[in-house]
C-alpha cells in the first residue's frame, strides 16, 4: 500500500504527487474519509469491524507517528455522525 501526496497551489491548481519527509507529517493527519476507506478495505478480507480499525490505525501511526483517533469508540461515534441519514 502507498499514500500519495497531492499539494493545492495558492491559485488552486494541482501540483505534482511527490514524496514528503515524515518530519513533514508530523501534524498532518489521514483525512476522514479516507481512514474510512481503508477500514472498508480491511472489512473485505473478512476482518471484524473492530479488527479493520486497529489495522487502519497501525497504518496511520506508521505515516503520520500518532492514531487518528483516540480509541474504537471514538471513530464508531464520528463515522456514524458523518454517515448519518438526514
């Protein structure tokens, strides 16, 4: 698995995908939806939901050197808030 780095320009355009320093990312955290895409992946290989999170989590530590959330209680709150049916 890789993670790719897109940057915005000020005038809004795309720059180049390029590779970053984990210094870089520091303070940088996996976007939401994303994290919720890779849990989803790890839910296809027949993993439990509980199971795909701390797998998720292990990944995000390994990029960005902290979880993205604090605990499983944690990301079942905000991903049910965020898919909530209005």
């Amino acid at each position: 698995m890789s993670i790719k780095y897109t940057f915005i320009s000020t005038d809004g355009k795309k720059c180049d995908i390029v590779t970053v320093s984990k210094d870089l990312l520091k303070n940088a955290t996996m976007d939401a939806e994303v994290f919720d895409d890779l849990v989803m992946e790890f839910r296809k290989q027949n993993m439990t939901i509980s199971d795909a999170y701390y797998k998720a989590e292990e990944i995000h530590e390994q990029y960005f050197g902290r979880p993205r959330y604090s605990d499983h209680l944690s990301y079942k709150v905000s991903y049910s808030y965020r898919h909530k049916k209005t």
